[in-house]
C-alpha cells in the first residue's frame, strides 16, 4: 500500500510538471504576466482590472485579460461580450477579442446560461484554471492581467503557483478599515507565495462634486497609501467614486474608453504609465502567425454558422 501511494505521487508530479510545462507554452509569447488581487470582495477589483487593461491598450500595448473568478465571473460583462470562445482544433481555447483590442477568456463565455452557477468545489476549479490556462492561445501579448476571485482561496494559489515567471500582483482595496485590514492579509499572501507585489490601488478613494470641485474623503483620506507605506509595497494611484463609472460598467465599455476625459480615466492611464515604468525591461520570443486549426470533426457534413470560430471550409449540400 505504501509503494500504491509513492507512485500515485510520482504519477501526480509528473502530471504536474506536464501541466505546468503546457501553460510556459502557452504563455511563451506573454511579456508581463500580472495578477490583480483583493483581500475581500466588493472594492472594484474587477473594474479596476479592465480600466488598467484599457489604459495600457490605448497606449499602444497588446492586452489579454484571463478571468479567473469561477463563482461571479464578470469581465464579459464588463467588456460588453456577448459571443462565446471557441475551440481552436481539439484543444485550444480561442480569447475573444473585444471591439477595442482587448483579448478575453473566462469560464462565462462557454458557461450555459448567465443565471447558471458555478458549483464546483477544492481541486476541480484549481484544475479548471489550469486547464484554461494551458488551453488559450493568446498568441503576442505586451500584458496578461489575470481577474482573481477575492480572498486566498483556492483560485488565487493555484494562479499564484501555477503561471510560470509571474511578475507580480497588484492589490487593489478601498478605504474602509475592514478593507484594508483584510487586504494586509491578502499582501502577506502574494509574499509568502514569492509573487512580487508591484503596487496598491485605492478605489473609491474620494468623490469630487462635479458642481464645485469639492472632494470629499468618504471612507477616510490617504488610507492607501498609508497601508502601502506600512506594507513595504509601492502605491500605484487612487480611483474615485465616480457614477460614470457604474454607467460605464453597466453599458460593457471601460470608463477610459467611454469618458476619456473624466477624472476616473486620467487616474486609469496614470497608473498605467507608473506600472510601465516600474517594470524591468523584459524580451519574449514573437509569436508566430496565428495558424486556426479546423475545428473536430472537418470533413464531416456538420452544421456551423461562418464567423463561429471553426476555421475549416464549409460544404453544404442541398438534398
């Protein structure tokens, strides 16, 4: 019974190192590979995710957004998505790419329904990430920023431990003590697990009347970066409480698309130009051209509709 389970180990590290050497292949041509992290759910973590992923597009660099929250994935909402992925040949999973650049993947975009929950619990969905992770084809990117769930459960460490070279995390909190509290712990984490932590970002940080300019520190002022200081951790900028902002999410258009005049966005591409220039200059090899693999079951007389993402000719016969 011993030697039964020192080789299921062995069979399992094996699958491992298989794994992991499925997802360096598949993120070979990724140059900065980020994971944007919150202690506690509810501070715009994701909103803070697409409206950075939009700064550095408009900047002239090529992004790809991973949505790793399994539970309450909501990046396609965000992006405006309403198309599916698509396999590309048996195995590979196709990002969709948005109507500004933005290439996306997320376990909503082949999930039956909007209303339908994710119910999986412990291993499965630390298996699931992998797998998705091994599966897309991003092809060249300048930024993949990886939407973790709240919290250091089970989806943050297999991320974490799972994508090699991984350059760091970005945490993102609001004022609120209980935030920043919980975020410590989240910050405490990233490090034990040698993921670097590139920066804090407060959101709802103040709101600025539009009618007189006046700013007003709701939760408290500077608790960003008082915790960032405290921490030992660079801080990256503060997001206000902007209405624009739910509008923008709402309508599936980041705020720095949608208002790129607005205070929100000028905060957005601040950040961005920071976080581009704390980055260490970085070379990956450039990727090939993007070959589509006809999709299982080619040469069969089988039903597509064009533009499905099955890339092989069609024939169909009239009878």
């Amino acid at each position: 019974m011993e030697e039964l389970t020192r080789h299921e180990f062995k069979e399992k590290q094996k699958q491992q190192l298989v794994q992991e050497g499925a997802i360096a292949e598949a993120l070979k041509y990724v140059k900065y590979k980020i994971a944007i992290l919150s202690g506690k759910g509810g501070v715009g973590k994701t909103s803070a995710t697409i409206n950075l992923a939009a700064a550095l597009q408009n900047s002239g660099q090529r992004v790809g957004i991973f949505d790793a929250d399994l539970h309450g994935p909501s990046v396609p909402k965000m992006l405006g998505i309403k198309k599916e992925a698509k396999l590309d040949g048996a195995f590979w999973l196709n990002p969709v790419v948005t109507d500004f650049g933005i290439k996306a993947l997320s376990v909503a975009l082949f999930w039956p329904g909007d209303m339908t929950p994710v119910m999986w619990r412990g291993q499965t969905k630390s298996r699931t990430i992998r797998q998705l992770l091994s599966a897309a084809k991003w092809g060249g990117l300048d930024f993949l920023l990886v939407d973790l769930p709240p919290g250091t459960g089970d989806e943050p460490i297999a991320i974490l431990k799972s994508i090699p070279d991984l350059d760091g995390v970005i945490i993102v909190t609001t004022p609120q003590e209980v935030a920043t509290l919980v975020c410590s712990k989240a910050i405490n984490a990233a490090q034990t697990l040698d993921a670097k932590v590139l920066g804090l970002i407060e959101n709802m940080s103040m709101y600025v009347c539009r009618c007189c300019s006046d700013t007003v520190y709701l939760f408290g002022k500077d608790k960003g970066s008082q915790l960032a200081r405290m921490m030992e951790i660079p801080f990256l900028g503060s997001i206000p409480i902007d209405p624009q902002f739910t509008e923008a999410a709402d309508g599936g258009i980041p705020i720095v698309n949608l208002y790129p005049e607005s205070i929100t966005a000028k905060a957005f591409i601040k950040i961005s130009q920071t976080l581009k220039e704390q980055l260490p200059h970085k070379e990956v090899p450039e990727a090939p051209p993007e070959e589509h693999r006809p999709c299982p079951g080619a040469g069969h007389h089988h039903h597509h509709d064009h533009g499905d993402g099955c890339n092989h000719p069609h024939h169909y016969h009239k009878h």
